[in-house]
C-alpha cells in the first residue's frame, strides 16, 4: 500500500501565474507555433458511428496535410475505438503517425478491472502504438487512491510496448489538488503521458489544470530526470486558445517538451483550421 495525500493549493495563485505567462512573448514565431500545434495533434473520433470507411477517411486526411507543402507536417496520431486499430495500422504504414485507441471502458471507467485490461491487450494485437485510458474517478473522488495506481500500473503492463496515456477527467475530478495528486499517482504507476479530459464530459481542457499537471511533471523530472509527456484534450478547436496551451508549456517545462514525441493535443476540428491559417502565411 502506498499512502497518498491530497495537498492545499490556491487556485488563485494557479490564475494569477497564468496571467503572467499569457502575457509573455513566445520563443517560436507564429508560423512556429502553427506547424508544433498541427504536428502535435492526434486527430479523433469517437463516435458511435465510426466505420472502417471513416477510420479510412480519417487516416487519408492525417497522411494529407503534408502534401500542402515542404514546411506543413502531418499530425502526430490518429485515435480511434479499438475496433478500428488494424485498418488504421494498415492505412499509415511507413507514414510515421502513430495508431492511438482509447480502451479500458472509455470513457467512464466504469468496467471490472480485467475486462478493461483485455480491451487494452486487443488494441495493442491489433496494431495500437499508443493507449488512452482513463482512471477511476469515483474510485479517487472516495479516496481509494491505491485503486486507481493500481488499475494504471495493470494497464500500463497490458501496454507492451505501446504507450500508455493516462486521462484523469479533469472536470470531474475539480479541484486543482485532486488534479495534482492524481497526475502523481498516475505517472508513479507508469504513466508514459498525462492527458486531461476524454472530451466527452464539459468542462474538457482547461489552461488551469494543465497548469497543474505540467508542474507536477516538472517536479517528477526535477526529482528523477525523467520525461512525463502532456496531452490537453476536449474542446480545443480554436487556433489561438492552442497557442496559448503551446505558451504555457513553453514556460513551466521548456523547449525538450515541444515536440509531439512529449506534448499532444487532442482535436478533431482544430487540424483543419491550423491547416489554413498556416497556408495564408
């Protein structure tokens, strides 16, 4: 058993530091800034809808960007439900984008612990590169914190070689010390990268929480010297709120982080419009 505690922080002191931050000059140009955001996001869909014919459609647009010119990467990922993880694979051979799929009773959690295991070892036998699974936020929000490491760790070993994204759901978990304390307990148990929300609960991403969760990763890579990677996710559509999550990224962990190999954004609608406005520069 592992004992964890919750810590007292001021959420007011969390908005005035990101006010300083917002009010700073970013060390990347705009056209900088555009090409990290669009390089960085796995693009998504998860609905109930989804078919092969749309995890194809999607996977075409993913490899697509690139051919808008030398200087426009491609997006980082594409993320799907398991079902869709071989026909992703096949579709982005040699491309470079990897295969993510959420698993493990997305989005609720709310699975016995070795069914939501086996999801994940289905993914991964079908091509997955990178899991996204969520914790248990009823189990954390009555305490059980030795759960929710636990039910990480299990995942994390289900994982192989694919990484593992670990979503804490911050708009149900609240407060910035129930976020502090489960990025803890999430990277402690193996997390290779922390991710906020799974879209499909308001509020998604927030600056505050990714504030919160960016430094407790620089904290860990202070105390060890490993890198933790982050993923905002859930209604970052707009061009200019994802420069803002790139400039504060920016300024509590630094340059090694701004890459898609340690920073993702989740999104759906934010591609294209990166797209556009790199192309009228």
């Amino acid at each position: 058993m592992m004992n964890w505690e919750l810590e007292k922080i001021s959420e007011e002191e969390i908005q005035k530091e990101i006010s300083v931050i917002l009010e700073r000059k970013s060390l990347l140009n705009d056209k900088q800034q555009l090409q990290l955001i669009l390089n960085c996001i796995d693009l998504t869909t998860l609905e109930g809808k989804d078919n092969d014919r749309k995890a194809i459609e999607l996977c075409k647009q993913a490899r697509s960007f690139s051919e808008n010119g030398p200087d426009i990467p491609n997006v980082a990922a594409v993320c799907f439900y398991p079902p869709f993880a071989e026909v992703a694979k096949s579709q982005l051979l040699e491309t470079g984008i990897k295969v993510a799929c959420v698993a493990g009773a997305f989005p609720s959690g709310q699975s016995p612990l070795d069914l939501r295991v086996k999801e994940v070892e289905y993914a991964v036998s079908k091509g997955a590169d990178e899991i996204d699974m969520v914790i248990s936020r009823g189990k954390f929000l009555e305490g059980d914190y030795n759960f929710v490491y636990n039910e990480v760790k299990a995942i994390k070993e289900a994982c192989g070689d694919a990484h593992l994204k670990v979503i804490l759901e911050t708009g149900e978990l609240q407060t910035a010390a129930n976020i502090k304390l489960a990025s803890e307990i999430a990277i402690a148990a193996g997390a290779d990268f922390i991710k906020t929300s799974t879209g499909k609960m308001s509020p998604a991403a927030t600056i505050e929480a990714f504030y919160v969760m960016l430094n407790v990763i620089k904290e860990h890579f202070n105390k060890t010297g490993k890198m933790i990677g982050i993923k905002p996710a859930g209604g970052i559509s707009d061009v200019d709120v994802a420069k803002q999550y790139i400039l504060v990224l920016e300024n509590v962990l630094g340059e090694k982080w701004m890459s898609n190999q340690w920073f993702r954004i989740g999104a759906s609608r934010l591609a294209n419009r990166v797209l556009e406005a790199l192309l009228s520069k």
